[in-house]
C-alpha cells in the first residue's frame, strides 16, 4: 500500500474508504506524490489545483471565491470544496442548463429569477441563553 500513501489508522469505517478510494485516485489518476497520508497532494500539485477540474470555469470561479492557495483547502483531497466547485461552477451564468439539468436529474424546475453561486455557512451563532425558558 505505499504506492498510495499511509492511512491513517483511526479513521471509522466511512473515512477509511474514502480516505483508499482518494488516495487511489491521486495514485492511479492523477499520478503524482502524496503528502504523508495518501490522500493528500503535494504542495506542488495542490498549487497546480489537481484537486479542481481545469475546465468550465471552475479555477475561475474557486480564483473569484478564493484568491489564493492553502493547502488546508486545495491539497487535502478528503476536503470538500472541491466537490462544490467541481460540480456548481459550470453552471454559474447558465440558468437554462442548469433547469434542464435539474429537471432531468431531480424532476426540479426553478422558476427565474435565481442564481447560483459558491457559498459558505458562516461560523455558527453563539447559542443565546433566554431567561426563563430553562429545562432540566
């Protein structure tokens, strides 16, 4: 299993297949390095933003949202961010493919104006403590 990368043994039994299944594909697809654990590339390649595709305005629009590189974010392939711009970005300014798409594949049509773009939830709010609504 070197040629993949270590694994790291406390992972459940969830993140442990999807940890092999990365590590795999950054071995036998991607054919580069890994950094310490299989499923993350190197600095190199997480600069060349392996983990993104490289088309449909995808580097754009992750470039737009995020300037610049961490590694935390673009070379660990067990991230997922990747995954929301990887799958969102092509259809970013395409609201009749993005309706025919979702139609096809949910039975969904969105009704205009609407728009789509990369989010993030922001850090949850501090729970506020009400007086006089305790429970025990």
């Amino acid at each position: 299993m070197s040629s993949i990368g270590l694994q790291y043994e406390h992972d459940d039994h969830f993140k442990a297949a999807a940890r092999l299944h990365q590590s795999a594909y950054l071995a036998k697809v991607l054919k580069v390095g890994f950094d310490r654990y299989g499923n993350r590339l190197t600095e190199w390649a997480g600069r060349a933003l392996l983990n993104y595709y490289d088309g449909l305005g995808v580097w754009e629009a992750l470039r737009q949202r995020y300037p610049t590189y961490t590694k935390s974010r673009d070379a660990d392939m067990l991230r997922s961010e990747h995954i929301t711009f990887n799958l969102f970005a092509p259809l970013i300014g395409k609201p009749e493919l993005t309706n025919r798409l979702l139609y096809r594949i949910l039975g969904v049509e969105l009704l205009p104006p609407y728009q789509i773009e990369t989010e993030w939830a922001p850090k949850p709010a501090t729970p506020q403590i009400s007086r006089g609504h305790c429970s025990r």
